[in-house]
C-alpha cells in the first residue's frame, strides 16, 4: 500500500533538519505542560512544610492529620487509575493537541481552587478532582510522542520530557522557599500563593497548546510544508521495516480482530476520516459505534497480552520510588538532619538536579544502543543501592547522598519504561491503549505509597526504615521484569528473523531491547 513511500530513500540532510524542526516545535512544549503538571500535583508536599514554626502551613489551616494527608494523596490516584485508559482512548479518537489542552485547563482550575482549602473535605475533594482531570496526560505525552517519532527515536524525547519531573521538585522547591517570605501578603499563607501562581500559569499554557502543538502529520499544514508532511509521513513507515503500517501517522494498517480492521481506524483527529493524506479521495466516515467496538475490543487484547502485564510490573516499581521522592523528599530531608522549613526546601533541589542529569544521559544512551532492558535493570540496581545507603548509614552526609543516588537511578527508568512498551505495540488504539493501561495499574504504585509507606505508616517514622526497603526492593523487582521481557522479546525476535510473523497482529519487525 505504501511501498513507493517506503522504498524512496531520504534525503539525510532533508531530514535532519525535519527532524530538528519538529524537535524544536514539539519538545520545548510537552516538556513546559508536564513541567507544569507535575509541579501542580506536587505542590502539596511543600504545603505541609511552608511556614509551618508559624502554624501556616496545608495541615495546620485544614487541620488535617498524616493520616488524613496520605487519604487525600492517595484519592488522587484513585480518580487517575480510573479514568487513565479512557482518556487515551479518546485521545486516540480525536486531536490530540486539544484534548492534551483540555486535560491541562481542568486540572489547572482544580490547583488554583486548593488555594481556598480549610477543612479536609475539601482538600479529599480537590484531589479526588485533580486526579479524574490529570488522568491519561503523562501515557498520552508517550503516545503523542509516537505520532511523530520513529521508535529508535522515542526515548530520548520522553526522557528530555521527563526532566520536567525532577526539574520541577527543584523548581518547586525553589518557588516554595520564595513564597515563604510572602506569607500573609494580601492576607494569603505561602502555600495559597504557590497553588495560585502555579494553577494561573497553567491554565495559560493550556489555552495556548492548540496553538503551538501540531495534531499529527497529516493534519499540521500551519506547521509543515505539503513536502514536509509526506516526508514526515515516510520517515515513520520506513521505522518500521517489512511492515507497511504505523502507530498514529494515519496510515492504514492491516491487523483484524473479530472481523474488525482494528487499526485501520486508528486516526487521531476526527477529521482524519475525512479528508486523507494526500486530499483527493473522501473516505466515509466511521461510526462512533464502530470506533468504540474497536476501541474495546483492542482494549480487550492488550488485557489478555501477557507483555503489558509484564510492562505494568516494570513501570508499577519506578512509579512507587519517584512518588515518594516527588510528595515526601521535603519529609525525607527533614528527617535525615535537623532543618528548619526553609532549609528544608532549598536541601530538596540537589536530588533533583541529579535526577535531571540522569534522564537527559541514560535516556539518550538508550536510544543511541537501540536497549531499554539493561540500562533500566542497570537504574533499577542503583536506586536499590540509594535506598540501602539512605536507610542504613549513620553519618547525615552519607543518608543525602543515599537520597541523591535514589533520585539519579529511579528517575531514568521512568520514560525508559513508558518509550518500551509504546515501542512493543502496533497501530495508534493499541499504543493508546497498552500505555494507559500500563499507567494506570502502576500508579497502584503510587497509592500504596501514599496510603501504606511514608504519612500512611505512622510508626515508621522517623526513618522511614520500612518505607525505604519495601519501595527500594520493589526496585528489584522491575529488574527481573526487565530480564523476562528483554528474554521473551529476544525469543519472539527470532521467530522474527526466521520470517514468521507473531502476535495477534502479524508484527514482522523486531522488537527493542
């Protein structure tokens, strides 16, 4: 179907610099929103320790006990578990810039209302809400991302993007240590101005998203030219060797289920199924009752595919360790030596930093070697190692730089888990859906975290003793995942190789590593 495109070899000087103007337009952005998003969601925890000598702190306004702040971290994840395989479901269904914006403007109102907490029902409620409106935006970045970029390509794109995480608990800190000195300006607490200020500038940067991200390939001709766009189109196909089909770039693609061309669909803009690629022929458009049997029925798939449950343990780990760093690091800080709040804040940014700079390398070594399992097993082990030395040394130093070892191996395992399962799937419904369902059960990770380890565990303070190991073995565990996915991949590569195509879609191009 696509062979002429497939077969027409690329200029390399053309498409570097395609390559450059879409990293240009793209990246900067995605990584501002979730930047922004993170920030918002970890807010939080600088608000229980803001000004808290002078009682003006989240817990002493709501008087709301650990108990009743790990209840209300953990709604959060209730609300996101829930509603994270239908948001990209749709997004799959639709432009994805708008519903990425609309995701952005819900959650951002939602932040600036907890300027006005005062009692705990509030404070269940709005993160109850915060997370039914942020669900789907992280699994449904890595999706957008595979709209546009070959596999080989992902990671180091999600991994730029995923600086935004530890970049924004620096960041936050910083923002939470200045807002201190404004405590009770226009009869505000510090931590009012620092949901107040975030949840405006969020909510700007969403109004402007449809603006400056691009819907997808075919459908970006204020972004690119009509031979930018055919060469953006051919790039993607050319990704994917001895298969003429591409998740998300509006190319039809050959696998059935139940009867049903799963993926032939598979366009993310609703005006996709009206006006093709190259605008001469109009295709009839397809039904929402269609859509949505495919949709389930993809979605049934992915649940009975044994590799997205190996994906869900593997993400479910690194989840669990980058949620206690990005809600409880200012606790852990405070709990390693004897700081006051604003120490507390500025100590929290080093971790970060590391962090940052531990994305930004492994992300790209990983794509640069064409490997996902070695370098998250190889993460896995050193946040394992961080947690040992946080928990067990004696001297203050030695326990921060356990913290800071934790943050420099959780972090890169992140948008190296997410990029290989997107990379494992085929067709935009199926990327769509094993992400969201990947997300969605490994933030379980996170609201064992909030609930069970940490706030939620009253008698492990203050150590964390318990905390540290239970979240520092799990580490462990999305090693071994690692070591079983890179072996059954291996073995389905060969199969591969031999000329047989597997899986329920016939895939005929090997598999990353």
């Amino acid at each position: 179907m696509h062979t002429n495109e497939a077969s027409t070899q690329l200029d390399p000087a053309t498409e570097k610099k395609l390559l450059r103007k879409l990293d240009l337009r793209i990246i900067p952005w995605i990584f501002i929103l979730y930047f922004l998003s993170v920030e918002d969601r970890i807010n939080v925890g600088y608000s229980f320790t803001m000004n808290k000598q002078e009682g003006h702190d989240l817990a002493s306004v709501a008087h709301l006990t650990s108990q009743q702040n790990s209840i209300g971290l953990g709604l959060f994840y209730v609300a996101y578990i829930a509603f994270e395989v239908p948001s990209n479901l749709i997004m799959a269904n639709v432009n994805p810039a708008y519903w990425i914006a609309r995701i952005m403007i819900t959650w951002s109102i939602v932040t600036g209302c907890m300027a006005a907490i005062s009692q705990t029902w509030h404070f269940y409620l709005l993160r109850f809400l915060l997370g039914v409106f942020e669900a789907g935006f992280w699994p449904g970045i890595a999706y957008y991302t595979t709209l546009w970029y070959r596999p080989e390509e992902v990671s180091s794109r999600l991994g730029f993007t995923y600086l935004a995480g530890p970049l924004s608990g620096a960041f936050g800190g910083l923002i939470s240590y200045l807002c201190q000195f404004i405590d009770g300006r226009g009869h505000l607490y510090g931590f009012q101005w620092l949901f107040l200020i975030f949840g405006i500038l969020s909510i700007i940067f969403g109004l402007l998203t449809p603006y400056v991200l691009p819907s997808t390939p075919d459908h970006c001709k204020r972004f690119l030219t009509e031979d930018e766009r055919r060469m953006a189109k051919q790039r993607l196909i050319q990704g994917f060797p001895g298969n003429d089909s591409h998740q998300g770039t509006g190319v039809e693609e050959d696998s059935k289920a139940g009867g049903i061309d799963t993926d032939a669909f598979s366009r993310t803009s609703s005006q996709q199924e009206d006006m093709p690629a190259d605008g001469k022929t109009k295709k009839p458009s397809v039904s929402f009752k269609v859509k949505l049997r495919r949709d389930l029925q993809n979605l049934k798939f992915q649940l009975t595919d044994y590799k997205v449950w190996l994906f869900c343990v593997l993400y479910f780990t690194p989840v669990m360790a980058a949620t206690s760093l990005g809600y409880f690091l200012p606790k852990i800080v405070q709990e390693i030596g004897t700081y006051n709040s604003i120490q507390v804040s500025l100590m929290s940014i080093p971790p970060y930093i590391f962090g940052c700079v531990m994305v930004l390398v492994v992300t790209r070594l990983s794509d640069r070697c064409q490997d996902r399992g070695w370098f998250i097993i190889t993460m896995c082990v050193v946040s394992f190692t961080g947690f040992v030395i946080l928990t067990f040394a004696k001297p203050v130093g030695a326990r921060y730089f356990g913290l800071m070892i934790v943050a420099g191996g959780t972090y890169p395992t992140v948008p190296l888990s997410m990029a290989w399962t997107a990379n494992c799937k085929e067709g935009a419904v199926a990327i769509a859906s094993a992400t969201g369902i990947v997300s969605s059960m490994a933030n379980f990770g996170a609201l064992i975290t909030t609930f069970a380890l940490y706030s939620g565990w009253p008698v492990d303070a203050p150590n964390y003793t318990g905390s540290n190991m239970v979240v520092g073995s799990a580490m462990l565990l999305a090693a071994v995942s690692a070591v079983i996915l890179k072996i059954q991949l291996k073995r389905l590569n060969s199969k591969i190789d031999s000329g047989v195509a597997v899986g329920k879609h016939g895939r005929t191009y090997r598999y990353l590593l």
